[in-house]
C-alpha cells in the first residue's frame, strides 16, 4: 500500500509541495489543485509528482447529489462529473464523495436516508455521473458515512451490485462507520469483514482514529491515529493483501506535526508487521 496525507505550505508551488510530501515520507495524497482557476498548474503537478513518486490518489467532489432541492441536486451532480473528469486526467485512485443527505446538513442525518426510495435515488445519481464520463483510468466511490448508505459492508456490496458499473469503486473509511460500543470493541470483525466482501473493489482508504468516552449517552469522537481504538494491526494486514498501489490516506488534521505523529503510529504498526508503505 501507499501512505499518505497533507502538508501545510506558506506560498505552494508545485516543486516545493511535491518536496515537502517527499520529506515527510508520503507516497500518495489528495488532488493539489481545485480544478478551476489553477487548472494551468495541473502538468506541472503531475510531473513532479511522478518524479517523487508521488500517487495523487484522492480527487474529492464534496457536494450534495440528493438534495431535495432540484438546483442544489443538479449543480452537484455537474460538479462531480467536472471532478470525475479530472480524476480521469490524473488517473486517481478514485474521484470521492459522500452519498449525500435528503436533509438540509449536506452530510448530516435524515429521516429519509435509509429509506428504499433514497437507495434507489443514489444508484440513479451515481450511474450518471459515472455514464456521464465513462472513466477508465479511475472510479467514482462513495465515502461510508453513518447516517446514509453505504453504511455497512453489506449496503456498500448492495449498491456495488445495484450501480453495475465498471467505473463504480469502494473508498473505505473503518472510522466513519464505528456507531455503537459494541462495533467499537470489535472493529476488527467489522474490518475483516470488509475487506472479505468489498476487498477487490477498494481503491483508497482514510486513516484516522476513533475514541469511546464514559459519558451518556454515547459519545465517539475522531481522534490522531494511536490515540483510540481502531484496530489498525486487523486494517494494515488486510491492506496489504490488496494492490500495491492501494493508498491509505490520513486525514482531518491541522499541522505537519499532527501528520507526522500519525505517521509514526502507522508506521510502527506495519513495521511491526513488515508491511511495506
């Protein structure tokens, strides 16, 4: 697999960016550019990435393509077909967005989110992205999130099924999913679990933590990998059993320092193991 993250520039540039990823001993990262106004930089991009060996794995389309809200809804379909064309041009790992929420929070809980109708809905949505575009060299995925499909291995293998799409690929995100104490104690089930059913169609992953407090009701809050409870012997094991170029991208942080103290716990997991990063 390929680890990977951010790193925080005061002016970037596509050398000094490239180098930094280097320097911080990541082989893989998120898109450098927006894709509008800095669309002129992107050969540079490409070009000294590939010089550091640099997998530009992750072009996000963050938007709401089920929005109850027709205008809403059809100005995030454009914007995810504008981004799956530019993770095709980049040949990404995958072009990644969450499903999506009926609600007003774009990514918040709804009562309809698990209903029948919604599951269709994002079948519908997400074959027209993808026909829109027809990718080749990557695939358009759906964050796990848990408050709408896909939220299980199980709902994820139903819409892979559903979608029936070649371009239609699994981005997997363990933490994202952990909704309850007894999933907590035992996410290693749940990992291997995935990685059983969906393991051939992932294409990246998201690295973080999550940490159970003692206070009611239930309280799961995202935390720097090593400081919770995911289990990431079980997540780095299975990992390595895929493609090479499978990337596992750390995330949500807010300096080089952060990146660099999760780095180290990962690290020291796959050493321990002698999985190559």
């Amino acid at each position: 697999m390929r680890l990977g993250g951010q790193v925080f520039l005061k002016e970037k540039n596509p050398e000094n960016w490239a180098f930094a990823l280097k320097e911080a001993g990541f082989r893989a990262t998120t898109c450098p550019i927006n894709g509008e106004e800095d669309i002129s930089e992107l050969e540079d991009y490409l070009a000294l990435a590939e010089r550091y060996d640099i997998l530009i794995s992750e072009v996000g389309s963050w938007s709401n393509p089920i929005s109850r809200n027709e205008e809403t809804r059809r100005n995030a379909i454009a914007y995810c077909i504008k981004r799956l064309e530019l993770a095709e041009r980049i040949g990404a790992q995958c072009c990644v967005n969450i499903a999506g929420s009926r609600g007003e929070q774009w990514d918040g809980p709804d009562p309809d989110n698990f209903s029948d109708d919604t599951f269709e809905l994002i079948v519908e949505t997400t074959r027209e992205i993808i026909d829109a575009v027809k990718p080749e060299r990557t695939v358009f995925a759906l964050e796990m999130m848990p408050w709408i499909f896909p939220d299980s291995a199980d709902s994820y293998l139903a819409l892979v099924q559903a979608i029936d799409r070649k371009g239609f690929g699994v981005h997997f995100d363990p933490v994202n999913i952990i909704t309850s104490p007894r999933m907590y104690y035992r996410n290693g089930d749940m990992i291997r679990d995935f990685f059983a059913k969906l393991g051939p169609h992932i294409r990246n992953c998201h690295a973080k933590d999550i940490l159970l407090r003692g206070k009611l009701t239930v309280h799961l809050d995202e935390v720097v990998p090593g400081q919770g409870h995911l289990d990431y012997r079980t997540f780095l094991t299975e990992l390595n059993k895929l493609h090479p170029d499978t990337t596992l991208i750390i995330e949500h942080l807010s300096s080089n320092e952060a990146y660099q103290q999760a780095k180290g716990y990962i690290s020291r997991i796959a050493s321990e193991f002698k999985i190559p990063m």
